[in-house]
C-alpha cells in the first residue's frame, strides 16, 4: 500500500508540473461559469443580433436551460479534453522506459497501474463535480427555484460514464505504446455505443445514454429504472477494462 500511495502522489505531482492540472481545472471551470451564463443571456445576445424588424418568439430561460446546458458541454467538451490530456499517461512511460526504475526497486506493477487509474479518476470526478458546483452556485444566483427533478442521478449518470471513459483510454494506453491507443480506444467505446442505440434492445445496455439522455431524465420523459441497464453495463465494463488493464501491464515486455 505505501508503493502505491507513493506512485499515486507522483501521478499528481506529474499532473502539476506539466500543467495538465491547471489546463483541466480551468477547463472545467469555464463550462462550469458559461452553463448558466449562457443559458440566461443567450435570448437577449439572438435578439440584439437579430435583423432590424425581424421578430422570433424566445422562450423565457429556464434554470433547466443551464443543466442542459451542463449536459451538452461537460460529458463533450470536458470529456474530449480529459482523454486528449490522460491518453499518453502509460503509453509514454512505456515508450520512455521510466518505469523500470521503480518496478525493480520491488514495486508490484499492479500498484503502478491502479495508481495511474487512480490518478486519472480523481482527476475526472474533482474537475467534473467542480464544474457542477460553478452550474450549481450561478444557477442560484440566476433563478430563484435551483431545485431540479432527478438531477443528482443525471449527474451521477454522467461521471460513471466518463469514469468507465477512463478506464477505457488508460487500457489502450498500456497496449499500445502510441499515444493514439487512448484515444482510438475512447473513439471505439463511444463508436460501440452509437451502434447499439441504433438497436432498441441493445439500446438499454449502451453506456453512451449514460452522458446523452439526462435531459430525459431531469424532463420526465425517462425514469431512472430506464437508465439502469446501461449504468450496470457501464460498471462491468469498467471492472473489467481496470482487470484487463492489470492484466495486460503484468504481462507486458518493458
């Protein structure tokens, strides 16, 4: 446990130092300011540009407008952003060879991998939950009635998806010793689950509803039952990517 506390703590430090923290700290606070702002203002910016005589009926924003909002920025936008920042974390200590120092001081190489998972994942859910407390806070300001239907299952939703997301890039980082094998590995997962939505049974299972229906979720016309197939899909399959991954480290040529 200490070898990986020790290899986690400088999973961060790495983070901070090549400003990989700091890009997806403001990132992520930036949707989070422009979710509600641009929900709020976004009527008045159509109408000002607007031709002269022309007239459009605009409906009064609505605290719903800035999740939606959320929705459509944080699980594309951030998500994009994490795995272009995460895809290279092992394929580049494997091409670089930085890793043989510390695995033949006797660090197991499963607490090299989880320690990476980890740093990722952390990652993931303090940017994420920081972009929801930014939506959260403005959308206080803006709206007298902040209270949302089923918004903190729609949250929750969203980050299992980007957590399995991770779990999926970190995996083809250590097959491959390309940065690209993060991000075809990520373009794959969500290609998958495009191709099942097509399926209405297969559908249900699909992990990519996770981060693409919450609206439904928040608006009624899906109920949480409806998204459970899909969330224990996605949980195997980040079980299984995190086994696979450890698996595949252990037995990897350095």
């Amino acid at each position: 446990m200490r070898g990986f506390a020790a290899f986690t703590r400088k999973e961060f430090t790495e983070y901070l130092r090549s400003y990989k923290l700091l890009i997806i700290v403001m990132v992520f606070l930036l949707l989070g300011f422009m979710n509600p702002v641009s929900a709020k203002y976004l009527p008045e910016l159509m109408e000002n540009f607007m031709p002269a005589g022309m007239k459009m009926e605009i409906p009064e924003p609505v605290i719903a407008d800035a999740w939606a909002q959320f929705f459509k920025n944080v699980p594309q936008i951030g998500l994009v952003v994490m795995v272009i920042i995460t895809s290279g974390t092992m394929s580049q200590e494997l091409s670089r060879g930085t890793l043989l120092p510390v695995l033949t001081k006797g660090l197991k190489r499963r607490a090299v991998w989880l320690s990476k998972f980890t740093g990722a994942a952390v990652l993931w859910t303090g940017s994420y939950f920081l972009s929801f407390a930014v939506t959260y806070v403005y959308s206080l300001l803006f709206w007298d009635k902040a209270s949302v239907p089923e918004l903190g299952t729609a949250v929750f939703f969203a980050w299992l998806f980007g957590l399995l997301l991770q779990s999926v890039v970190l995996l083809g980082s250590t097959l491959s010793r390309s940065y690209a094998g993060g991000l075809l590995s990520a373009g794959a997962l969500v290609l998958a689950g495009m191709v099942m939505s097509l399926f209405h049974g297969a559908g249900r299972y699909s992990p990519l509803r996770l981060a693409s229906d919450n609206m439904s979720l928040i608006d009624g016309t899906l109920k949480t039952g409806d998204f459970l197939p899909a969330a224990a899909a996605a949980g195997l399959l980040t079980a299984a990517a995190v086994l696979a991954g450890i698996i595949v480290f252990d037995k990897k040529q350095l």
